[in-house]
C-alpha cells in the first residue's frame, strides 16, 4: 500500500497494547506474544490491516495484547469466524490464536474445514497438553495415562497428534516450533506468514503453573541438541549435541543411524517441504512417537500452489457478473411470470 | 403461443366465486410440480390464492405406502384468499394411499379423482386398505370420476418411443390437463414451463405436452364431465404482480437490502429443511455480489456470518429449530459484541428432529430468552408469504441501525406457501443506510449513538481505529476487558435499552375490524391468514371483535397495552402451546386466552370462527 511506505517503518513497539497482560508469571505465551511483535513490523503490512482473532483458553487472551484488530470469540469457534472474514475481506492479514483444547477439543471440526478449504488464515496452535484456564484438566494432546485433575487414575484417552492430523487434512502449511526457541520460532512465523493459503504451526508451549515441563526434554540445554532435529528444505535430517547423528530412510521406515563407519551424509535424507505425497510429511509427524528417535520442529510441509479458498469464492462471483452483468434488483423482483392488475 | 385446444363446448360451464383443489399422490408423483404449475396458471389468470405443500420428510418412502404421501393443495378465488382453504372441493388422488390419506379433506359431493389402474389388489394393500373403495360404495357421497391414468397416458405417449418408465412419469400431467379443463385454464403457462425446463431434452417437451393435452382432450371428448367451472379473476390493487413463496421472498429481501446498505450480502448456511431453499437461491445470486458459504455446521454457519459482519458486510444466516439451538452461543457472543446479524428460524416441528416438513410457531420463546444470561434480541415475525421480503430488509434494517442481531420467525407453512405479491419499485423500497467509524481522533469502541444506543462500527482495515472486541464482559465506552460489578450492571442494562429503543422504529398496532369491542384476537406469524378470514366472517354476523397481528414481537408495539384494555376478551391462537399468551399476560397482567393448535398443520377459518363463537357465547354475546 502505497501509505504505508510514508509512514516511518513499524516496531515492535506498535504492535503493543495498553492492556495488562494477564498471563500468570513465566508463562510461555510471553515469548510467542513477543516472538510475534516481532514479526509483525517486519511483514510490510499496515497495521490497521491485520486482525487477531481467537476462540476461548489461555492462549486465546492474545488479541487484547496485539495492538491490531482483534476478536476474542467463543470456545472453539475463531476458524469458522475468521473463514466469514477472510471471504467478506480477503485482503485482510487475519492470524488465529488457540490452545490445544480450543482449536483440537471443542473446535475440531472448524479446525479441519479451514485447513481442507485452504483458508488463508495464519493460525498459531499453543500446545502445552493441559487446560489451563480451567486449571488443569486433560487436553486432547495430553500423553494417555497422564494424571490430572480430571483423571486422577490417569487417562484412557489416546492423544492427537496436531501436525499429523493437519496434514491428514490436507493442510497445505505444517510446521513445529517451540516457545522458548526464540530464532526458530521467528523464523517459522515469517514462512507462516509469507504462505498463502492456511498456515498451521503448532507452538510447543510450556504451562509452568499445570503441565509444567511438559516439554523438558526439548527445551532443557543440555537434552536439546540430542531430541530436536531441525528440518530445513534441501537439507539432510541431522542432529546430536556434535551433529553426529541423522535419519535414514529405508523402505518405508525412519531409522536414526550414527555417522562415520561409511555412513555419510549422503545416505541421510534430505528434507522436501513440498514433497507431493502426504505420506512424507505424516512420517515426519509421527517420528518422535518412535523410541530414540528427535521430535522435528520447522516447515514439514508447504505446498504454494493450492489456491486460497477466499480467492476461489471472490473468483467465481466476478466471473457470474461477467457472464450475466451486475445484478439488477428491478430485474430480479420481477424475474419469471407476472401479470397486471387494472385499475 | 396458444392452444388448439379451446374451442367453445356445448356442456354446461358454471361460474362460481373460489374452489379448492388437492393434487395428492407419491411422492414420486410430481405433486408438488402439478401444484405448482396449477397455482401459475390461476395465478397469471389474475385470481387470488393461497397455496399449502404438504409433503413428508422422507425423499421416497417405499412407493404407494402411507407415509409416502404428497400433497399440494390451492384455493383460488375471484375474492379475497387468505387460507389454502378449510375443506378440498376437488381432490386428485393418484393412488389408494393418497385417497386414504386425504379423503377427509375433500367436501361432500365434491369432485374426486382417481388414477383406476393404481388399484389394484398389491396397492390398496400397501395402503393397508382391507376392501376397494371403488368398488364397496365408501366413496358414494362424492362424485368420482375413476380415470385409466397410466394406460391413457401410455396410450398418448405410444408415438414417442419412450420407455414405460419414463411414460409413466407423465401421467401427473395427464391429470393436470384434465383439472385445466374442468377449471376452464389454457395450457399456455405450463407449456411454456415445460419447453424451459426440459428446454436440452426435446423427448421430454413432447411427453409433458403431449400427456398434459391428452388430459385436457380426454375431458373434452369423453363427456366424462357434464360442467366445467369459471373462477373469474379477483379485484386485487392495481400494480403488478408476480406468485411468491416466503422462503423466495426472504431471499429476494436480503438482496435488496445488501443492495439498499451498499454492502455485500453473506449468508452463511447449514442445509436444513425447511430453511434450505433460501440458501439455494441465494446461491444463485453471485451476479449481485452474494457471497454464500455452506458451512461444516450450524455453529459455523452463525459464526462465520459474525465474521462477515465484524468485516462490514450484510451477515446473516438462516436455520430451522434444531440449528437454532445449536447457534445459541453464538447469538450471545453478537449480542455482546454488538455487531449486525440476521438469523431467520423456518421453524418447524419440534422439539429435536420433531417434524422435520411440518410447520410450527414454538420457538418464540426460544427467540426471546434462549440464552445463557441476560440477552435480548429483536424478534421480527412475517404474517405472509409476501411479507417476508418486508421483514427481511425491515430486519437487515435494524440490525445495521442498532448494530445488534435480530431473529427473523418464519415457519414451514409460510416458507413453502405462496400467494401472489405485489412488485414493488425499487424506489419505493426502504433505504438502509451505512456508516462505516473512520475517524480515529478519540475513538472509543463502545461510545454509542445517544438515539439508538449504537456502538460505532468500525470495520478491519480503517487506520488509526485498531481495537479489540470479545465476548468478555467490557468496559463502557473503551470496550475494554472489565469485571467491575458496577460496569457489568451498566452494560446489562445498556444493551436492553438499546433494544428496547428499537421501539421507536415499530408502528403502533391498529386492529383490524372493530377497534374495540367483545374480543380482541392477537397473533403473530402465518396464523395472519385463517384469522383474517375468521374475523371478515364473523363481523358479518355482527359480532364486535378485532384483531391484532404483531410483527414485532421484541419490542412490543408501544400501544399494545392500551389496545389490549379496549376488549372485553383476549383470544390468542398459536402453533404451540401458549408462547406469546403467556408473554401478553406476565408483561401486561390482562387474562388472555391460548388456543392452541401442534398439529404440524396451519389452523382452519372454521376452527378459528368455532373458537370465536364459544368464547361470545359462553359471555352471553350470541
């Protein structure tokens, strides 16, 4: 937009509101807020132009600290919301926040209708497997046997797995970042935000009063470099505190082997964002549920050429009114028979 | 394009002032197109109607059973039509299931048609029928006229070398030739219905014309029928006119409005009978820049219209009961964020599936108080097929006026029915007008307009105004995050007001018939019809009574109160089981009366006038 160039560049600062932030003390939603303030100036988008829209949870608090447009909605529902947003405005730059319980629970079903129809929403998953606001009950990605305060013999519900589920939907941007990696996170939500159509990253989030260190094993220093592989587009799948280690594919198996020993970088494989076959990044999504094998995090999957739902629907009234000419309401109301009544 | 079919007869040729006609059959029969195509002709011919489809939930219950039944019934008149009438005056069953099914509607003496070759021993046992009626003189008081309808048809078709399938499908049109002819309409209007509906199948063309003409001569040259019958056309208001259903009329509301408020029309929908057909032609309306969007689910369809309307478009979406109450969160979260919306209720027989094609008026009190915690919403009721174009750009109206939503209350009956409108010049209609906030000097979300209690609305995209909005609980004027008792109070009391200032937009209520007297009828919604024939009859006996009919059912016309206190009795009839009753007692403490009727079928002139005269005469007045 050509007003945007005028004005002095934005900052971090801009996209800061007044409100006091009520998120309790170490939480992880501080670093995404502050990872995401970040970004934003950085986009090349005016401000007025970006809306922050979520449902109900911790995570859902969001908008009120983004000094953008924002709609805190109801439990589950920010996708179906938005998708009527984006289609009446598809100019706008509209990013959804929710939790595990909000976006995988109650919303569900919005959460796959938005990724199958390629909506272009840029949509933030805070996964820290636990209900927080209700303090603490199990979540649909809480490990099964977990104890909580509603399952205090430990639950019998398997868990989803986000990114798998996303991808089973075809969704055509899948990623994995972590709250406290600032750099990767950052990264992350630029390619989400430079993605057309739904951008689906889950952001590994620590919840330090319910679950907390739910996410110890990748976070922690020392641990980090030993079960964190980062994947990168072109590049071979390697990881371990000396870089020592990779994943292998054979057949259709994942195997971690050590390098050295005639094992070479050349036998490892090398990461494709935009694999044609759903079955490669599923494999992905599925590989930290396998013994001794790292939990990938960035861009699984980015498919660029799927067009945005918004842009379909927008596409098709225009090509009607080329063919039939705008609509005239005189027309319409006395369409089909009609007859008159004398005086 | 004309027929060669009407030339002068010798037989007799009667004119009387209105007849009711039921076409009744399978529901593969094509009843529903026959009715149709009878209401065009009437209707182009300049009589009044009403029409009443009354088909069953099941898309093909198995073939010649009870369930399977499919009717559609027309009263047409050279007077004032205001029901699909009472009792049938000529009745067209197609088979023994719709004979049994619909005999009690059909008058003594009346006219009674039958297809003879549907039944046989297989059919009358589908239609659990332990004799032949035809046959054991259970149908002596009519005058029955036993037709060979599929083998004439056959027998006319033979030239076109279609398959017996196909032949027999035509068979309704064989019918719909004969009642032109006993009714005395050219075949033009259906002709030419025909021509563009099968416009890519020419066989097809041939066949509908050719069974429909064979009907028509069949009556001609059998002599089968001794009168044929002249309806002549109804003094209506001058203007033009065109046949109009009320889910067609809902549509065509919308547009204009969106066209009116100079923004786009979304409407977002989940398939569901009977609201479904509105979606359909909505969807047909791209020229005008309607933005459909057939959601995953009743709750995103609602949602999804907020959204729209948090964008700066006409949001609106249309349900029936069971969507209703899944929406209801989401009507709460439009109230507390005080954004636009229109959410139409075909209601329907209830509670859950209920009856799915049936109508009812029980979900008033639903629309008024069905959510969590104090939420008032405006509710709006058309009385007419026609009306609901009115209501629907009233409803649009408002909602943009107050930045509020607002619940449109049709009903199956109205939704299906239709009766033929006036067109009215797009000049003529209301404007809607739109403001859109851009001034950021000051800005306060929640600063209201002192008239109409509105927020401003200030859309995504607009510099310098960037806020936030939310289902929490919010300040006053800043909209911020607010858990103050004292602030709660506030904005509870804020948005009932504001919805009750919507008052000044609501006429007061002038009665129909006598503005005072022994009884006061008051109604909303489809009942407007039976009633109005009710009152018109029974004022002719000399009995003093009115009528009222809101189409504001929240807020109520400011008068109410007062007309109500001009009669000595209040008679409220109602699809349910004493909804607005109730209402009408608790607000203005007067001792109304329910009648009321959960049949899934719309009340009669008779039942209503039976009422009226049980009341007076208990009082002594008759």
């Amino acid at each position: 937009m050509s007003t945007a160039t005028l004005l002095p560049p934005l900052t971090k600062k801009d996209f800061q509101t007044d409100q006091e932030i009520r998120w309790c003390p170490g939480c992880g939603d501080y670093a995404i807020l502050s990872a995401v303030q970040s970004v934003f100036p950085e986009l090349g988008i005016p401000r007025e132009n970006f809306v922050v829209i979520s449902g109900i949870g911790c995570s859902s608090r969001f908008p009120y600290y983004m000094n953008t447009f924002g709609f805190h909605t109801i439990h589950g529902r920010a996708p179906a919301i938005a998708t009527g947003l984006k289609i009446a405005r598809p100019d706008l730059e509209v990013w959804v926040a929710t939790g595990d319980g909000d976006s995988l629970s109650i919303g569900g079903n919005h959460t796959i209708h938005m990724l199958r129809r390629n909506v272009g929403l840029k949509v933030l998953l805070f996964n820290n497997r636990i209900y927080g606001l209700t303090k603490g009950q199990f979540s649909p990605t809480s490990e099964i046997g977990k104890k909580t305060k509603s399952t205090p013999f430990g639950t019998t519900d398997r868990p989803f797995n986000p990114l798998a589920l996303a991808i089973g939907v075809e969704a055509t941007f899948v990623a994995r970042s972590v709250d406290v990696f600032q750099q990767h996170l950052k990264d992350t939500l630029r390619r989400a935000a430079a993605h057309k159509g739904s951008a689906y990253v889950e952001i590994l989030q620590n919840c330090n009063i319910f679950n907390d260190r739910a996410w110890e094993t990748l976070t922690e220093k020392d641990a980090r470099s030993e079960h964190v592989v980062q994947l990168e587009h072109g590049k071979p799948l390697i990881f371990g505190k000396n870089r020592d280690k990779g994943i292998r594919l054979t057949g259709l198996e994942l195997e971690v082997v050590q390098l050295g020993n005639g094992i070479t970088e050349k036998d490892l494989l090398v990461h494709d964002e935009q694999h044609p076959r759903p079955a490669y990044a599923f494999m992905l999504a599925h590989m930290e549920q396998k013994p001794g094998f790292p939990t990938p995090i960035g861009v699984l999957r980015a498919w660029e050429n799927v067009p945005r739902y918004e842009d379909l629907i927008n596409a098709q009234i225009r090509e009607v009114q080329e063919k039939r000419g705008k609509g005239d309401l005189e027309k319409l109301l006395h369409a089909g028979d009609t007859w008159e009544v004398r005086a | 394009m004309s027929t060669t079919l009407t030339q002068p007869r010798q037989r007799k040729r009667e004119v009387i002032e209105k007849a009711v006609i039921r076409f009744c059959g399978d529901s593969g029969d094509g009843m529903q197109i026959t009715g149709s195509q009878f209401t065009n002709t009437v209707a182009l011919y300049g009589n009044d109607l009403a029409t009443f489809p009354d088909y069953p939930a099941e898309i093909r219950a198995p073939a010649g059973t009870l369930p399977g039944v499919s009717g559609f019934q027309v009263h047409f008149s050279s007077s004032d039509v205001y029901t699909p009438g009472d009792s049938v005056d000529a009745l067209i069953a197609m088979n023994p299931a719709a004979l049994k099914m619909n005999l009690t509607e059909l008058k003594p003496n009346g006219i009674l048609i039958v297809n003879l070759d549907d039944f046989g021993e297989t059919d009358l046992r589908k239609a659990q029928m332990t004799s032949n009626p035809l046959e054991d003189h259970s149908l002596d008081g009519y005058r029955l006229f036993p037709v060979e309808l599929t083998k004439l048809t056959r027998a006319a078709l033979k030239e076109l070398g279609l398959d017996n399938k196909t032949v027999d499908r035509c068979k309704n049109f064989f019918a719909l030739g004969m009642c032109y002819w006993l009714y005395n309409r050219s075949l033009d209007t259906t002709l030419r219905w025909i021509e563009d509906k099968f416009k890519t199948k020419p066989a097809l063309v041939a066949a509908n014309r050719t069974a429909m003409q064979a009907g028509y001569s069949y009556c001609e040259a059998t002599e089968a029928f001794q009168i044929s019958y002249e309806i002549p056309p109804a003094k209506l208001a001058p203007g033009l006119y065109r046949n109009i259903s009320g889910n067609s009329a809902l549509a065509m509301g919308f547009v204009a409005a969106s066209q009116k408020a100079g923004i786009p029309l979304f409407l977002g929908s989940y398939p569901i009978t009977p609201a479904s057909d509105i979606l359909h032609e909505l969807s047909s309306y791209k020229n005008f820049g309607v933005i459909t969007f057939q959601a995953e689910d009743e709750i995103a369809a609602v949602t999804s219209a907020i959204g729209a309307a948090y964008a700066g478009a006409l949001g609106i979406t249309t349900t029936s009961g069971p969507g209703m109450s899944l929406k209801t969160e989401a009507l709460g979260l439009a109230v507390a964020v005080e954004l636009p919306l229109v959410v139409c209720d075909i209601q329907r027989g209830g509670p859950s599936t209920g009856l799915p094609t049936k109508t009812e008026q029980a979900d008033l009190l639903q629309a008024l108080f069905g959510r969590n915690s104090e939420a008032p919403i405006p509710v709006l009721a058309p009385s007419s097929p026609g009306d609901c174009f009115w209501i629907a750009l009233e409803a649009s109206r408002i909602a943009i006026k107050y930045m509020v939503p607002v619940i449109i209350l049709s009903d199956g009956y109205l939704a299906n029915g239709a009766e033929p409108w006036k067109i009215p010049s797009v000049a003529d209609l209301p404007e809607v007008p739109v403001h859109f906030e851009t001034n950021p000097v000051d800005f306060q979300p929640y600063r209201r307009n002192p008239k109409t209690l509105a927020r401003p609305w200030a859309i995504p995209g607009t510099p310098g105004l960037e806020h936030r909005i939310g289902g929490i609980e919010k300040q006053d004027v800043t909209g911020n995050v607010n858990y103050e008792p004292l602030n709660h109070e506030r904005m509870v009391r804020l948005r009932a007001e504001k919805v009750a200032a919507i008052v000044q937009e609501v006429p007061d209520v002038v009665p129909a018939g006598d503005p005072s007297g022994d009884l006061l009828i008051v109604a909303w919604g489809s009942t407007h019809g039976p009633i109005t024939g009710a009152l018109k009859a029974q004022r002719e006996k000399g009995r003093r009574i009115g009528h009222v009919h809101l189409r504001h059912l929240n807020p109520l016309p400011k008068n109410l109160g007062e007309v109500l206190g001009r009669y000595d009795r209040i008679l409220v009839p109602e699809m349910n089981m004493g909804q607005l009753v109730m209402l009408l007692r608790a607000k203005f403490l007067v001792d109304a009366h329910g009648y009321n009727k959960i049949q899934g079928k719309p009340f009669k002139q008779s039942e209503i006038e039976r009422k009226i005269e049980e009341i007076l005469s208990a009082d002594g007045r008759i």
